[in-house]
C-alpha cells in the first residue's frame, strides 16, 4: 500500500492515518468538517487536499448511520482499489449497501477494538491499536486484492486480525462494548445527585466501573442506534439478574433465618458467577488472563515518584506487568499497586524496602 484516503479525522481516522503516515503511506484527509482534517493534518496524520486519481485504499471513519451513505458515495467515484470501514457495528452498513446493488467485491467491513473515552482528532495517537484486536468481516464475494490491502493496515497499525462473521461481530460487541457502556453508564447516574460527602468517599472501586461512563453520548447515540436488538437482549437479561439480586439483599434484611440463608445463597451465586466470568476476560496483548502478585508501594503525590519506582523495580531485574494507582482521599498520597509474577513478588518487595519505599503488607 502506498496511497490511502481516510475519511472521517476523529479519533479512530486519525489514529490509523497516523500509524499508516509513519509507515511512509501517503495518506489524503477528508471530514464533512474542513477543520477537523486540518488539525489532523497539522498532527502530522498526512495531507488534507484531495489525491489526484484513486489511492489503494480508502478508509471510511465515520458513524455507523453514515457508513453506508459515505462508502457508496467513495464508491461511485472510484475513489480506490479498495473500501474499509472501522464503524463499531458490521452487519448492517453491509446490508444497506447491498440494498443498493453496490458491487461489494472491493470492499470489507472492519473494527479495531480500540478507543478512549476523548475523540476528535487531538485524542489520536499513532499506537492507539497497537496489540489490539482488529475484526475483520470478509465474505465469499470479498477479492483477495481487498483483503490483503486491509490486513496490510492492520499490520501498519500493529494489530492483531481477528476474522469474524459480520452479524457474530455485533453480538459480541453488543457483550463485550455495547452493554457494559450503558451499564457503566447506569452505575454513574447515581452519582448525579448524590451529597457530596458519598461522592467524596469514591475509590479505585467506583472509578474503574464509570471510567467508560464519561465517553460522548452523542457518539454512543450512534452506536446504539446501529445496534439495539443484541443489547437489548443483554440488558434483559441483566435486568433479570437484578431483580433476583434485589430480592436476596430483601431476603437478609428478614428476621426468618431460613429467608436470610436464601438470601445469602443468592448473593453468593451472582458473586460466583460474577467471579467465573471475570477469569475469562484476556490478560496482556490477549493472551490468557495470568494470576499476579500485587506489590503495594506507597508514594507521596509528587513528581519523578513513578519514574522512580520503575527504575529501581529494573534495577532489581522484575518486569512491571500491570500498575494501578489509587489517591488517597484528602491527603497528597497515593497507594501504586505493582503487578508481577508471583516468583518476583518477594524480590521485588525486599529490593524497594532496601531503596526506602513503604511496602504496603
């Protein structure tokens, strides 16, 4: 690949312009925004005047509802060898363009599995897919030429190709994206209007759960929008689960011993479940999820402390798998949880007690 239009210069478009710039590809901007392409352009994603004839490949970066008008339109202007898109959503652009009698041969649905909760052109950066899963929706009409011209971005993005069925993909981001966003969602509402003094009282716990929460709600509109049958599905069955955890935490409030070991047998189950289903989710660059030792350091909330920690965590020769910070609440101090391997643990602790670090039993 040597030339590429992108189309579309919010987070996911200029990320991928700017990982494929680096890459030497020349790449074209476009955005119904004229601005938009020009600070994508000033960020070093490639140039916002339009190419003089097709390039290899064109990437369409824009809502779900709009993929299908955006692609037909690149489309009858032969705007390229081939056709990308990145919408979070598969099965439904590609049935909207075959409801118009496009001749989708050169084109593939895709999704990098990838984001932040900022968009827009100045939240890109060029490794945002990096070790990221990135689906691909190829079917039997897909040309070979298309597919390789994607798996080519993918490797320029330093992705990783998963290929999938189109409609198999929204189910399981519909599990994986969709329906943990509005539940983190839900979880964040009850904050809204909660005194002061509860909200102050937040944890690592309660930011974990509603970090997904802050993203743009007119970005998710359009998500939601394109996929709402699986989540809704999801989120009934969520709803069933609540109902039952609600009549449990009733249960333990009985004075009938029989009703509050009910209730505590209910509790423990959604627990468990909840337990099973979190060792499933994949551990570092997707592999499988791995158990570490948490070496808990505490830090004062000044600059080079974590700069400082890493190097003599090197120093000792222990690779950091996983860090975590939680802020102590009122006080400039913080507790950094170091994730190794257990065999590491040991020497890792001995070594920053020996530099003068408080290891956190």
């Amino acid at each position: 690949m040597r030339t590429a239009l992108v189309i579309g210069t919010g987070l996911i478009g200029t990320s991928a312009a700017l990982a494929l710039s680096q890459r030497g590809v020349t790449v074209h901007l476009a955005d119904p925004d004229p601005e938009q392409a020009r600070t994508a352009a000033a960020l070093g994603a490639g140039t916002d005047e339009a190419p003089d004839g097709p390039v290899d490949l064109a990437v369409v970066a824009a809502p779900p509802a709009y993929v299908a008008d955006v692609l037909a339109d690149a489309m009858s202007r032969g705007a390229a060898r081939g056709y990308l898109d990145v919408a979070s959503v598969k099965g439904g652009p590609r049935r909207e363009l075959e409801a118009r009698g496009l001749d989708l041969a050169a084109y593939i649905g895709t999704h990098p599995m990838s984001g932040r909760e900022k968009s827009g052109p100045l939240a890109a950066t060029g490794d945002l897919f990096e070790g990221r899963p990135w689906v691909l929706t190829p079917t039997r009409d897909t040309d070979t030429e298309v597919l390789n011209l994607a798996l080519e971005l993918v490797s320029h993005c330093r992705a990783v190709p998963v290929v999938m069925d189109a409609d198999a993909h929204d189910r399981a981001v519909a599990l994986v994206s969709h329906m943990p966003h509005l539940v983190s969602s839900l979880v964040a509402a009850r904050l809204e209007h909660a005194e002061e003094a509860a909200v102050r009282l937040c944890g690592q716990g309660i930011r974990d759960v509603t970090r997904i929460a802050a993203s743009d709600p007119r970005m998710w509109i359009d998500i939601l929008s394109a996929n709402p049958g699986p989540v809704a599905d999801l989120l009934t069955d969520v709803a069933a689960d609540l109902e039952e955890t609600v009549r449990a935490l009733r249960a333990l409030q009985s004075s009938d011993d029989h009703k509050r070991r009910e209730g505590a047998g209910g509790i423990e189950d959604v627990l468990r479940r909840g337990n099973a289903g979190q060792v499933r989710v994949p551990g570092k660059h997707g592999s499988a999820p791995r158990v570490y030792e948490v070496v808990a350091v505490l830090i004062d909330d000044q600059p080079g402390q974590l700069a400082r920690i890493f190097a003599d965590a090197g120093m000792a020769g222990v690779n950091i798998e996983d860090v975590r910070i939680e802020h102590a609440t009122g006080q400039q101090a913080g507790l950094v949880q170091l994730m190794v391997e257990p065999k590491a643990a040991p020497v890792l602790s001995a070594a920053l007690r020996e530099r003068g670090w408080a290891i956190r039993q």
